[in-house]
C-alpha cells in the first residue's frame, strides 16, 4: 500500500485562520504552511512557523509516510502521520526530552478524495508522547478529553480548492456534551511559493531528529519571518511546567518581603484587544485582577478562568475534571464573567465545551464593572489558592501560583442575563503570575 497527495496539495501557503485555539489572529499576521514531499523516500512533510501577534512562538512539523514499515516505529502504515514541535509556551524543551523536541501523538489516514484528505489520532498509539525519557505515555493526558477515541479526540482535514487554487485547513479536538468537536484551527490559505525542498531521506519514523529541528523550518518566505523573529524577544523558557525563578530571584524575593507589588499589564490578544492587569500581592497571597476589552454596548461581557492545574501530568486530576487534557477546552476553570448591565458572577466550566455553571467555589472581593473609553472593565480581587478544585477537593496546591496553572479568557453579549456564547472570541495562555515576562513578550505589553 502507498499513500500519495495531489501534486496540488505541494506549495507554500498563507492565509489568516478564521479560529485558533490561542484567539483571534490579526490580519497583519498571516499564518504559514508549507507541503513538501521528500525525494528519495516519497514521505510527505508539513510544516508551519507560529508567528502570533508580533510574538514568534516556534515551529511545527507532521510528517506522513508514503509506504508500510514494519521495521520503525512500532510499524508504520501508509497515510501514518506524526507530529512534532517546538513551541514556547506549549511543549517541552531539552530538560525533558533530552534535546529533541518530542515525538508527540500518531494520526491515521482516516479518508482521502482527489481534493482533500482525513486523518485521525491514533488512541491505541499507546507510545505517544514518546520521549527520551518514559513519562507521558497514559492515554487520558494526552490534550485530548479524557476517555475519547480516534476521530473524537482530534481529527485533521485538508481541503483544495482547484478553481481558487486555497488550500482549507480544519483541525479539531475533543468535543463536550452537545458539542461533536472543538475546533482547534480554522484557516483558508492562498498559495504563496513553490514547496520547500529538502534533502533527508528519513523523515517518518526518525523521531524529530533531521536537519533544522533546532530551528525555524526551511521555507523560501522566511525573510519575511525571519526580520521579525530578529526583532522579537524570545521567551526565556519553551516550557510552562518548569518554568522557574532563579535562585537569586528567589532569594532577592524572601530578602525583600516588604516591597510593594509590582503591576503589571499585558495585551492577551491584539485582534480582540483583550486586556490583564494584575498586582500579586504575595504577603497577602491576593491577587488583584483587571480585564477589560472593546464594548459594542452595556450588555458585552468579558471574562476570565483559573485553572490551577489545567498544565498537569498528574492523572489523579483527571476525575478532578483538570489536568493537561483539558489544554483545548474549558473544563476545570473558575471563571469571573461580567457586563456593565447584568454586573459580575463566578462560574465553574464542568463541561469541556459548553456552558459554564453558577458557582461560589472561587471566592472574591472588591469586585466592579464598569464602562470607560467604550470599554467594558472587570476587576476584582481572589485569593491565591480558591476555586473548585480547593473547596470541593480540599486541595492544597490548587494554588494558581504554580507551573500547572494557565487561563482560558472569553468576551462576548449578554443574552436574559447570562454569558451568550463568546463565538470566536476566545483563547488560552500560560500565566506566570510571579515572573510574566518568562512567558509573555515584551511586546505584548499595554
């Protein structure tokens, strides 16, 4: 058996995605992907450099094999895909995987036509995550929703058109009850270059381990990124879950207990303009939060989510309805949500897609809303270890002052009172709450 693509499919591509998990993207920022097939050995590689607003977040490669192997891999069909990156913020750096970026999951061909193809995560691919050391190999923490299979947790379908010679892009995750799935990417691209060319015979089944995996992939409109990747700070770590102060810092920090806390302010999103601000007051284990974003009327509303340990390995979190399988959705997030016209709730997200429920499990004070400069403008303060995951399973370290903690955030219209469905509007990040410019550009900055 063989596996082969439309010569149509081979070529540089750019467009500007409809969604994206991480919110939405500015049309100054387009999206780039790139199709190439390897000559010698027939293996297709995909290729696209993340570049969101202004920030250069890394790379990603999937490699698909032309033809069966059974000597590599734990056996390798035609159509197999794999997939491997290096992202700040989202993957592992070489403290974990001893230098390689790490071999993340397998998909399957799951169904070709002359203009587009399927593929679906491979959930009996007990190897995933395969690293040079043995860890994350337990089905359910994986970034899927917990106890999925196949097509259900994450499915891929690209699509050419050969009238308007785009190329469509749709990735999806996990679904939630009365949700099929969850769109991860959504993007239309329009052909850009020829494909790269690259020289490896061994694509599919060698790991990450080829020329350029320490770097940006080859692509010939990489001028373009490449002035800005030289102009643009990189985050200090790739990693959340070891993201750590220095021991100065830690010592500079117990030495000086009585400085007053800093502020700080960061543009989440540039397409929404979505605002955080925040002081952490450690003395007092409080911290003070501010979000605010454009208002078309009294009745939009914006909101945050806490979730303490959505970037967990740990898998007793997962019947806790946390941990790293939740990275795509809602679930587990002790969320603040307000409008000037129906003024500020809390809310837990039980479900990973759908709508979160009325709760008092995160607890907070000195809460407002209000309307300035044609802006909506929440703030309130919480403690530092509150929520769901405190209250109800008597948690110690459900502290949001920890590498496993990250925030989802939403702004959308009040419907009779209750947060309408945000549409796009949406995304999540990695908050180091005590030392955000590890994680956040400066960039980014208000």
């Amino acid at each position: 058996m063989a596996f082969a693509l439309p010569e149509t499919f081979l070529g540089i591509w750019e467009g500007v995605p409809s969604f994206s998990m991480l919110g939405p993207w500015t049309q100054q920022e387009p999206f780039q992907f790139s199709i190439s097939q390897i000559p010698s050995s027939l293996d297709y590689l995909f290729e696209n450099q993340l570049n969101f607003d202004g920030v250069d977040m890394g790379w990603q490669r999937f490699y698909v094999a032309a033809n069966d192997d059974s000597t590599t891999d734990n056996g390798i069909l035609a159509g197999d895909l794999h997939y491997c990156g290096w992202l700040d913020d989202f993957t592992a750096t070489s403290e974990l995987t001893g230098a390689n970026p790490p071999r993340y999951n397998r998909f399957n061909l799951q169904s070709q036509t002359e203009s587009s193809v399927t593929f679906c995560y491979d959930s009996d691919d007990i190897g995933a995550f395969e690293m040079d050391i043995n860890r994350f190999v337990h089905l359910n923490m994986n970034p899927f929703m917990a106890g999925c299979s196949e097509c259900d947790c994450a499915n891929w379908t690209i699509t050419h058109n050969e009238v308007t010679d785009t190329l469509t892009s749709l990735l999806q995750m996990s679904g939630g009850e009365g949700h099929t799935h969850s769109k991860h990417l959504l993007v239309e691209l329009a052909r850009a270059g020829p494909p790269p060319i690259h020289e490896k015979s061994l694509v599919y089944g060698s790991g990450c381990d080829f020329d350029g995996k320490d770097s940006h992939p080859v692509n010939p409109v990489d001028d373009v990124v490449e002035a800005k990747r030289s102009s643009v700070k990189r985050s200090s770590t790739g990693c959340p879950f070891l993201s750590q102060r220095s021991k100065a810092q830690k010592n500079a920090k117990e030495t000086n207990l009585q400085d007053p806390p800093v502020e700080h302010c960061y543009v989440i999103n540039r397409a929404s303009d979505y605002h955080l601000k925040w002081t952490l007051d450690e003395n007092s284990s409080v911290l003070n939060v501010t979000v605010s974003a454009p208002a078309e009327s009294d009745s939009t509303w914006v909101a945050i989510g806490f979730r303490p340990k959505g970037r967990s390995y740990d898998e007793s979190y997962t019947e806790k309805l946390t941990s790293k399988h939740t990275n795509f959705g809602m679930q587990g997030a002790d969320i603040v949500a307000a409008s000037v016209s129906n003024g500020v709730r809390t809310l837990f997200a039980e479900l990973y897609t759908g709508p979160p429920i009325a709760s008092t499990d995160l607890e907070i004070s000195g809460e407002s809303v209000k309307a300035i400069n044609q802006r909506v403008e929440l703030s309130f303060s919480r403690p530092i270890l509150s929520g769901n995951l405190f209250k109800v399973y008597k948690d110690n370290d459900a502290s949001i002052i920890s590498s496993d903690s990250d925030i989802i955030w939403a702004i959308g219209s009040d419907d009779a009172g209750s947060c309408s469905y945000h549409n796009e509007n949406r995304g999540y990040r990695f908050i180091d709450w005590q030392d955000p410019e590890s994680h956040l550009d400066d960039s980014m900055k208000c």
